[in-house]
C-alpha cells in the first residue's frame, strides 16, 4: 500500500495514490474479465502486448480515480515494495498517462486523509455511455464473483487444500469431484469443464485465459478460466473448479490418471510472469 502522500498529476487534477494492480497478459484483475483482451475490454483499452499498470486513488476531492498508465515496470516495482512494506512514491510521469477512468474496479479498503470520503466524481456530460467503475456486488453470483472466488483459493491454497481428504475422490481413479459435492453438481458438469481446458492444449485460448505463477517446491499454480468456470490448480496436486451454474460452490478435482498430465499440458502454454 502506498503512502497516502504520493501524488500523480493525472487528468489535469492531484491523485492521491491508495493502491495499484498490474494489468497484463500473465496478472491482471481477474473481476474484469476472463482473459486479458476481454479484461482490457472492460476498461476500453486496446490489449497491449506489453500491457498497463493501473493506479487507484483520490483526486483532492475526494472522488475516485483509476489512472491507467504505460510505466508498467514503475507500477510492478511499487507494488513489489509495498508487498515487503517497503515505502515507494509511486509518481508515474504524465507522459506515461494512457487515461483516466473514474471510479475503482476494485474494492480499496482504505482512503486518503484530509479529504472527502471516497465518492464518484461527477459524471462527464461528454461520456454517457461509461458509468464509473465499481466493484462487483458480494450479495449476488455471477462470472466475476467466480473468478474472485478462484483468486482467494489460489492465495489461500493451503487453507482450501487442508479442508480436503484424499479419500474423498471416487476410488475409480478418474477426475471427478468429490461424491460429497456429486449432488449439487454432476459428474457431468465437471467433466464438461475438464473437457474444455483440455480443448486449449489442442486449439490456444485467448491470451491469458491460462496463466501460470510461482509455488512452492517445483510445482507451478496453474489458474484457467473459460465461458461459466474457473479452474485453480497446483501442477503436483488437485483442482479446484468453481462454475457459474453452482453459486458459491467449490468443486474439488482429484489426480486420478488424467488430471497430472492435463496440468501439464496447460502449464506448457500458460502465460507466466517475465
């Protein structure tokens, strides 16, 4: 977290920086789409290659402010110091300046001092179509409350991991979930969702749908996304598969024969961090 300090000039108006989140292909929100094109998309931004970093904040105002911004190197450096709590002036020039979006995207615990309370900025008579950003709703289910559930799984791995018994998975050896969960989603549901993350291997997804990161030993956490699921996995264990049709409901996946060389495969033509 940023100090409350920092500022950026941005839009003609003084930013006070609160937080900010990288915006490319291998880590971007994932409330804001699937993949990284359709997560672009919801910001009218053209999918970089190289992608954005993305500074929420108070103007003097009070109103909230998503500045999108090229530097993504500054952004990454910020974000890796306030992660050791380390303090950073994160100050992205002007001419890094891609845009600025009123409201946040994403829920900011925290708000600058000395001005008003977080708010929407006044609309801008000259762009109707665009309503502030928000972040989604935690009362209702759907693709973005989904994927924010596969993002707290693939934080808290150990915590979801330790809920799970092994001798929960059918015996059969095949991937299915756990017989626990077999009534609210069938085994079809599931072997549906498997059947389309082995179509990527086979046919690419667009760019990010599938994403690889660091974990512990050398293993990788694999995350996939596709139309109505998400998929969080370590390379040397299960899955866990969330899906739009089973509001607030994991599903977990077992090894079995087919799932090792499956996350495998996805981790072969995942994006990873540079």
């Amino acid at each position: 977290m940023a100090g409350t300090d920092d500022a950026v000039d941005a839009a003609d108006d003084a930013l006070y920086v609160l937080t900010a989140v990288l915006l490319t292909p291998a880590k971007f929100p994932s409330v804001l789409g699937d993949d990284y094109p359709e997560a672009c998309a919801a910001l009218g931004l053209p999918p970089l290659a190289a992608g954005y970093g993305l500074v929420l904040g108070q103007d003097g105002e009070g109103a909230r402010w998503t500045v999108v911004v090229d530097d993504v190197s500054l952004v990454a450096v910020a974000i890796a110091s306030w992660d050791c709590g380390m303090e950073y002036d994160l100050s992205p020039e002007e001419r890094t300046v891609v845009t600025a979006l009123p409201g946040w995207p994403l829920a900011v615990a925290v708000a600058a001092p000395g001005v008003p309370a977080p708010h929407d900025p006044e609309p801008d008579p000259d762009d109707t179509d665009r309503p502030p950003l928000a972040p989604p709703r935690s009362d209702t289910w759907g693709p973005a409350q989904r994927r924010l559930g596969a993002d707290e799984i693939a934080l808290q791995w150990a915590a979801w991991r330790a809920q799970i018994d092994d001798e929960d998975f059918a015996t059969d050896g095949s991937a299915v979930e756990s017989p626990a969960d077999a009534e609210a989603a069938p085994l079809t549901s599931v072997r549906r969702v498997l059947a389309e993350a082995r179509a990527y291997v086979d046919t690419p997804p667009p760019l990010g749908r599938v994403r690889s990161s660091f974990a512990s030993g050398n293993a990788r956490t694999l995350r996939a996304d596709g139309p109505g699921w998400s998929m969080v996995a370590r390379t040397d264990d299960i899955a866990f598969l969330l899906l739009d049709e089973e509001p607030g409901e994991v599903l977990p996946v077992g090894r079995g024969p087919e799932l090792p060389a499956l996350l495998e495969a996805l981790d072969e033509i995942a994006v990873r961090p540079s």
